[in-house]
C-alpha cells in the first residue's frame, strides 16, 4: 500500500510540475527591430496535439533562454533548412508562411 501511495504522490506531482512548466512558458517576447515578437507557447502545444517533440529538441531546447536562430536575414535560410521557426513557418509548411506575414509574429508599440 505504501509503494502505490508513493507512486500515486510522485505521478501527481510530476504531472502538476508539467503543468507549472507550460504555465511558466505560455509567453515568451523576443524583441526586435521589426517590433516585439510574443511566443505564445500554449497555441504552439495545441497546434502540435500536446506532441512536445514535434519541436523539442530537434528544433528548439526547452530553454526559455536558448536562441532561436531565426533572427534578421535567416528567415528564408531557416524555412529552407526547415529549421528554427521555418520548420512550420514556410512555404507549404504546417503554418503561415512568414513572407507577407510580419505583422501577425512583429508587433510594434
């Protein structure tokens, strides 16, 4: 009875430290010249079905401080390597193209 409690205890509290982990990251603002881009993490998560490998870590470290790699001037590098944000974010991609679209990601204010 002792071994099922703990591992009750355990499963629930690593469950509620995933959920803690996506609130912590549901948005994450990157500024730039272009104006403030904003990552709402969470419609990412749904977009991908909760599948957290579809990103992590072939794309991206799940590391709110890791770098992108999607700066000024590699856009069409990263949607051509199907890297970064361009894995998604390109030409005939699971997402809006970036090209024609800087306002839906750039926000300047």
């Amino acid at each position: 009875m002792r071994t099922f409690t703990a591992c009750l205890l355990t499963a629930a509290l690593l469950g509620a430290l995933g959920l803690l982990a996506q609130e912590v990251l549901t948005k994450l603002t990157f500024p730039t010249k272009n104006g403030t881009v904003t990552f709402d993490h969470r419609a990412h998560v749904g977009s991908a079905n909760g599948d957290c490998t579809a990103c992590h870590d072939k794309l991206f470290k799940p590391d709110a401080k890791a770098p992108l790699n999607y700066k000024l001037a590699i856009h069409k590098t990263a949607e051509m390597q199907k890297a970064s944000c361009g894995a998604c974010h390109r030409p005939g991609g699971t997402a809006f193209q970036s090209k024609g679209n800087c306002a839906k990601c750039h926000v300047k204010g």
